[in-house]
C-alpha cells in the first residue's frame, strides 16, 4: 500500500514537472517590483478576465495588483523551439496597442517581456498613470 501512494506520488511530481518545461506558455507569472501579472494560456486560449468576462476566452492579460484595469493578448504566436511567443495586445479600452515578445529562459525560469512597436504598456498608481519598462521579467508564481 505504501509502494503504491509513493508511486502515484512520484508520478504527479514528474508530470508536475514535465508539464511546466512542456508548456511554458501556459502559466501564472508575476513581476514583484511593479506588483504585476500575467496569466497566459497561448496554447488553448481559454483565459477569462475575473470581472471582465463579457471579453470571452483569450490568451491572457497583464494585470496590477491595484488596478482592475488590464492589457488583453488578443492573439499570439508561439515559437516553441525558441520559447518565444510574438503577442499583440490592446487596453480593455481598446484605445491603445502594442506587439510584445515574451521569451522564456528554462535554464531559470524567468519569462522577459519585451514591448516591441504600439503603445507603451501603463499601469494606474496612486491614481495617475506609471509607464512600464519596455522590457520586464517574471517569475511562476
């Protein structure tokens, strides 16, 4: 009985493992400087917006902690052999776009955003506008 709960135990880690190299483009991500995330799913495109579902199933969004407000992946490409994906995304206002590259690194685990062309990416804090960096790193959360 022992054999059998250690077994399965192992199983789940080594499918918990295999399924996060697998799909690196599937995750929860979050950058602690600028107390923001991401959550992507680039393979099924089944996200919803908690609060904004009237947006329906996408790839993703950028989000701050403070800020209901978010930045929507309206479409993406991903580029497995060189763990990139080329993202187009757009305020929930619509008003503004941008592409982006998000990469992520295996060997740390750490995701870069990089904004590309469009819009730089803003976020509201202490009720005025804050510019990101063009180019942020995350980490699984």
């Amino acid at each position: 009985m022992k054999s059998t709960i250690l077994s399965i135990l192992l199983s789940l880690i080594c499918f918990s493992a295999y399924s996060q190299s697998d799909a690196p483009f599937k995750a929860y991500i979050y950058n602690k400087e600028y107390k923001v995330y991401m959550r992507i799913n680039l393979y099924d495109n089944d996200i919803k917006i908690p609060g904004q579902e009237i947006f329906g199933e996408i790839g993703g969004f950028l989000r701050s902690d403070d800020d209901s407000r978010c930045w929507i992946i309206t479409s993406s490409e991903v580029n497995e052999k060189k763990h990139t994906a080329n993202l187009e995304i757009i305020n929930d206002y619509g008003s503004e776009d941008l592409t982006a590259t998000l990469s992520y690194n295996p060997k740390d685990s750490v995701y870069t955003l990089k904004q590309n062309v469009g819009s730089t990416i803003k976020i509201a804090r202490n009720r005025k506008w804050v510019k990101l960096p063009s180019t942020m790193q995350f980490k699984r959360k």
